[in-house]
C-alpha cells in the first residue's frame, strides 16, 4: 500500500516554539513533499487558538483535525504535556475532512446527517472505508449523533471517535480543524480507497452485587432504579463515604465507580460515566440509559485495566495476522489513566508484547469512545462508550 505516515512530537515550553518543532518533526519523518491529512493533538498546556495557526502554516494549509487531551500516548512514554503531529500522504488513499460545530445549540441526530452528509462528492460509497473523528467529550447523547451519521453511511460503516479531554477539570476540550479551534464541535476524516483498517477493544470494569433494573429514566437521565432515586444505588454501598463522592462525581465516581449496563446480547458491560447528580437523586449520565435495563455499580484495579488491555491487544492480532501495521492509534478513557497512573508502562509493554513495535503508534487520553467496527457488530446497538482502550491498526 502506499500509505506514508510521520509522527513529530515537542514539550518545549514556548507554544511558538512547540508547535513549530512537532509540524517540522513530523514532515521530517513523512519525507514526501505533499500532506493529505494532519492529526493535531495537544495538552491544555498550549492556548488552542495559538497552536493551530502556526501548525496550519507549518504543514501548508493541509487539511487538520484533531484537539486537546489530557495527555499524548508515545510508544516510551505518556506525555501529560505536549503536541503531537501525525501527517499522512498516499496515491492510493483518498482523505475527506469535514467538522460540525455548536452542537449544544443543534439536533444531534440532524447534525450527525449532515456531518458526513457530502461525503459522496469526493468518494463514490463503494471506495468509503472507514470514519474516524474526534468530539468534544463533555457532551452528552452523542449516540443521537452516531444515528444520524448511520443515515447517511448506513448501519454498517465502520467508526472510530475519540473524546477530546482537559487537564482533568472537566470544564473545556477544544477541536481542530484546519486552522480553527472550537468547543462543543466534532471534527473528523473519511478515508477511502487502497486501505484497510482493524480495531479492537475493552474495558476492564467488573460488576460489584447484583444487578438492579433501571424502572424510570429519560434518555440520560437516570431517575429510579428500582422503586428507589437512582443516587440509592450509590448509597446503599458506600453511606458515610457518600458526601465525598457526591463532591467529586468526575473524579471518583467515573474513575472508581461508574455504571454498567449489561449489553442486550449479555457479553459485556456497556460503561456509562455519572457526570452529575440531581436535587432529587437522579443520576445524569453521558448518554442514554434505556429503561428495563439490568445496572450494576462497576469497579475497576490495575489488574484488570491490563488484562483488559492485553485482550484488546490479542482480539487486534488475531484480526491482524501476518499484517504489519503501518500505524498504531491507541485512545484509551482518563478513567482507565487515572487507575493505571504509574503503572501505564505496563500496559504499553502488555500491548506491544502482543501486536509488536517496529511501527509508528501514538495515542491520547479521551473522554468517551465510539467503537463501530461495522458488520462485526448489529445495527441498533449503543456504540458511544467510557472507560474503553481502543486500538486502531491501519494497514
């Protein structure tokens, strides 16, 4: 296949000057004279407005997208501060850009149509492949979105999407695309033509007591569980430690504790993250909670964030086979990070035990993930997750 693909990296201080060195890294290590694509990933560290800019015109006005994240995945190393550049040129591939924004203020699900809406302009729907893009992770029901893409590309088309993130503060992500940066947006890229693309993965989080039946909710709003406030469930397990974690629900419910929903097709826990809790005990989660579901309070440790991982891992190689890939994305939940901290090593070292390391990868830490390998999975189900590492081998 001719595919090229360049990876620059900086942590220098100045933003001048680290945008500049990952654009020039990453040009250097493409070695072609012409980009058809950027991916753009940043820590807050960097005032957005000022690194796209000076990327944008480093690269030559190629087509970017992209946004913050809380940190960088390098095969050696977790960047908590940082840019990253990975440039793209092919023949044989074909790239379409596009970005929606002001999402609070839109019809999810119309947005999402006409997100992808003219896609038919540049690829014929036989040489469509895949959809990757990037959202802003605080927002929720992105489900909506996901189905109003689905009208355009059907139920099948394959999807990736990763949730920008902050430093943590659950206040602001930013998306990139071309030489704009904006919130509450998604920006993303079709790829065509000669490619192939495999994907796994997991999550890692086991139910704690038994399962409970969701009895009133309205799309993410969780109301009953049971004949009882949904914020019960919370309380029955944990009483004198409530007060804690209703004072940090991003922190230690999301990391710790979150929600899981048993899938319909009972093989996994579907994650939903609580982001906040009503006055009168409802649970708000980051996406739709169906009434009649079975909930479970779920935990997660550093043992089973790498076992999980090592599965994803081995689902990818057996997907992969001889395949060598040209290049590794990784998008693994903060909620998996904040576990793992100092551990994270060993869980890169788990995940190139298994797959190898003598081809690029690069990553980032995301609020929220959209897994939608196509015809692997069946239409109708929810595809908007938390709490996931997913891996994304181009090939």
């Amino acid at each position: 296949m001719n595919l090229s693909i360049g990876i620059g990296c900086s942590q220098r201080e100045n933003v001048v000057h680290a945008a500049e060195e990952a654009a020039e890294r990453a040009k250097e290590a493409l070695g072609e004279g012409r980009i058809d694509l950027a991916i753009v990933l940043s820590t807050p560290h960097y005032s957005p407005g000022e690194v796209i800019p000076i990327i944008e015109s480093g690269l030559n006005q190629t087509r970017i997208i992209g946004g913050t994240t809380a940190g960088i995945i390098l095969p050696e190393a977790l960047q908590r501060k940082g840019i990253a550049v990975v440039v793209f040129h092919s023949d044989t591939v074909r790239f379409q850009s596009f970005y929606a924004t002001h999402l609070k203020l839109k019809n999810l699900k119309e947005a999402g149509n006409a997100f992808v809406k003219d896609t038919s302009t540049t690829f014929s729907q036989r040489d469509r492949k895949f959809l990757m893009f990037f959202f802003d992770g605080l927002l929720e029901n992105m489900s909506q979105f996901i189905s109003g893409i689905e009208k355009e590309l059907g139920d099948y088309f394959p999807i990736l999407a990763a949730g920008n993130s902050d430093l943590l503060s659950f206040s602001q992500t930013t998306q990139y695309h071309n030489n704009a940066a904006s919130s509450a947006s998604t920006c993303g890229a079709i790829l065509g033509g000669d490619i192939d693309i495999y994907m796994s993965k997991r999550h890692g989080w086991k139910p704690l007591g038994k399962p409970r039946l969701v009895k009133k909710a309205k799309d993410n709003i969780i109301e009953k569980i049971g004949h009882e406030p949904a914020l019960q469930l919370y309380e029955d397990f944990f009483k004198d430690n409530l007060g804690a974690l209703k004072n940090d629900v991003f922190g230690k419910l999301n990391a710790r504790y979150p929600l899981g929903i048993l899938s319909r097709h009972k093989q996994e826990y579907l994650i939903r993250n609580v982001v906040d809790i009503l006055e009168d005990g409802s649970l708000v989660c980051q996406d739709k909670v169906p009434v009649g579901s079975e909930i479970h309070l779920m935990i997660g440790n550093k043992n089973s964030c790498l076992q999980s991982a090592a599965q994803a891992a081995q689902d990818l190689k057996k997907q992969l086979g001889n395949a060598v890939p040209q290049l590794l994305l990784i998008f693994e939940s903060t909620m998996r990070w904040q576990i793992l901290k100092h551990s994270w090593a060993e869980e890169m070292k788990t995940i190139t035990d298994v797959i190898g390391n003598d081809f690029p990868m690069i990553g980032m830490l995301t609020y929220g993930e959209i897994f939608k390998p196509g015809k692997l999975l069946q239409p109708g189900q929810n595809f908007l997750l938390s709490g996931n590492i997913m891996l994304m081998a181009i090939v």
